[in-house]
C-alpha cells in the first residue's frame, strides 16, 4: 500500500497578522510548523502501513525551510520526503499549488491513496485536497475521521456530514482529506535525529523536475490574484448589558424592540425560564 501524504508548513498562529502598509503577511517572530490536519494524515497513512505494509512518502510545497515538517513526518514513521522548492513557485494561489502538487504526483508514479488535511489554517481554503483529485481524476472522499477498511482495490472510510457521519467506499487510487480526528502520534527522538542527517531520505525538487514551465505555476500561472488584504475595523462599540441573565435579557429584548428588530412585547418571568 503506497501512500502520499501532503503536508503544508503554516505559521504557528490563528493570529494572522498583516502589515498595515503593504497588507502583506508578517512571518517575523512567528514559529511556523506542520499543519495541525496534516499530522492526523500521517497518523491515519501510517496506521495504514502498519497494518497493510508498503511505504509513506511525505510530499510538500514550501520554501526551503519547509523542509523540517518533511523531517517531522519521517520522524513520525514516513518512509521517504520529496520538498518541491523553486522560486517560481512563489505566490502561487490554490490553483497553481494543486497543479504543482499534482505533477509532482505524476513523477512519482504508483501510489494507492492520497492522504491531506482538510484544511490549512492560514491559507484555509481547504481547496487543495479535491483540486488535486480533480487534476489526477481519482475518486475524493473528504471531512473523513476513520478509515475503516482498504481491501480489494477500495477504501471504505467514515466522513462527517452536518447531521451525523457517512460510510463511503472509494475505488483505490484515491484521495481522502482527513479531520483532526486521528490522535496523531509524537515523532520519535531517532527518527528526528536522523531525518535530519545527511542520510535522511529527503529529495529537492524544482519547476524542471517535475516538467514545469515558470508560467504555469506561482504568481503567473494562478487563476486569482489578491487585489487588497486588511484587517477588518470595529464599526461599532458594542455594549455590554449588566445585571443578572433575567436582566440582561429584559434589556436585550427592550434594545430589539427599541430597533424595531423585533415586535414590542411584554416578557414574562415564565418566558425567560
Ligand atoms: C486568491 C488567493 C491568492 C493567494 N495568493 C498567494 C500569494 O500571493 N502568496 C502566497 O504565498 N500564498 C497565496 N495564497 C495562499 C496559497 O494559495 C495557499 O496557501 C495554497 O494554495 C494552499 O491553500 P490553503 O492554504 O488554503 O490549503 P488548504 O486547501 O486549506 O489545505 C488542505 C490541505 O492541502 C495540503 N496542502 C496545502 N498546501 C500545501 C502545500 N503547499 N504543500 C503540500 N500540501 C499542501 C495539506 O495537506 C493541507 O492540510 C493565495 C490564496 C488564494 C485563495
């Protein structure tokens, strides 16, 4: 059972702080590290292993320093890491991610199953799982939390759905996007020693080896551009409403009713509960 895992380097905040001049992102003094969903990929592909033999390779799209959440996953049990690292890949939006995610995938060849995180939490789009299944044209399962059976050339796995969850087979290759359900496991102190050493199983690849031209990928070859980013300014002061909840609440309702947001009413003691 070969297995891919995708695996993203993000800041290590929700906290995204923008530089008021140029709405660029400020990555100074903020620690980046692996995408929360992406380590409950790796413990679902590595869980996979153990039980049905073959090989994890870690696969990600970064700058050079991206390279520690390759060595990170090799420390969790992956069997081989592929960086894909080139200035051309810079600025790239979710379309161009996906299609350089998906030549890469291309090169590599025989593979059973995709494993990614649902989404990333700077980027947050949670496109890039489904675009790559669309790029290869392999059947997608997404939000899934259990993977319960690979046999006879399918997947059966367990996805969340609004009101419950789902049991859905997919015909293997496939790609499933994984929930932050997984319990990931720790990294072993060797494994990390000697992912990072020079005989770690780590390769570098650029736009040429994987048979990229610079206009198809990074800033020119995105679909989208961003024209403006900014952090949202309070419009309003709200106000808090002070007193006990069966106050608080009178109040509230007085200041709906005052807005014509709801009909004027008398409220009962019983109403409120
Ligand atoms: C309109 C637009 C413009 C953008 N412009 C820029 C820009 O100019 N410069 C810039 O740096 N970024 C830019 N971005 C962000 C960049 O496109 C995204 O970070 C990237 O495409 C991944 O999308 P995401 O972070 O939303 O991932 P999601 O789709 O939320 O991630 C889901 C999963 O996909 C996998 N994954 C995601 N990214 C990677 C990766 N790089 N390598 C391996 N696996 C991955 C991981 O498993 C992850 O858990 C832009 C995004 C948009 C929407």
């Amino acid at each position: 059972m070969n297995i891919i895992v995708l695996v993203k380097q993000v800041p290590d905040t929700t906290e995204v702080k923008l530089d008021p001049k140029t709405g660029s992102l400020l990555r100074e003094g903020v620690k980046s590290v692996m995408n929360p969903d992406d380590r409950h990929a790796f413990e679902a592909a590595i869980r996979l292993k153990e039980s049905h033999g073959g090989k994890v390779i870690a696969l990600s799209m970064g700058p050079t320093q991206a390279v520690d959440v390759i060595s990170e996953a090799l420390g969790m049990g992956a069997d081989q890491g592929i960086l894909l690292s080139d200035r051309a890949f810079a600025g790239a939006d979710s379309y161009a991610t996906s299609y350089t995610l998906g030549k890469a995938i291309a090169k590599i060849g025989e593979f059973d199953l995709i494993i990614c995180g649902r989404q990333a939490i700077d980027g947050d789009t949670a496109q890039i799982g489904p675009q790559v299944a669309e790029y290869l044209k392999i059947p997608q399962v997404t939000c899934v939390f259990a993977i319960d059976e690979v046999e006879a050339g399918a997947v059966v796995v367990r996805k969340r759905v609004e009101d419950g969850f789902e049991r859905v087979q997919a015909s293997l290759p496939a790609l499933v996007t994984v929930l932050g359900e997984m319990s990931p496991r720790y990294p072993r102190v060797s494994g990390l020693i000697e992912a990072c050493s020079e005989r770690a199983p780590i390769e570098v690849w650029n736009g040429a080896d994987i048979g990229i031209k610079t206009r198809e990928v990074g800033w020119e070859g995105s679909l989208t551009h961003v024209m403006k980013t900014f952090a949202p300014k309070a419009k309003r002061q709200g106000e808090m409403l002070e007193g006990d909840t069966r106050t608080a609440a009178r109040a509230l309702i007085g200041k709906l009713a005052e807005n014509l947001l709801i009909p004027h009413k008398e409220v009962s003691d019983e109403c409120l509960g």
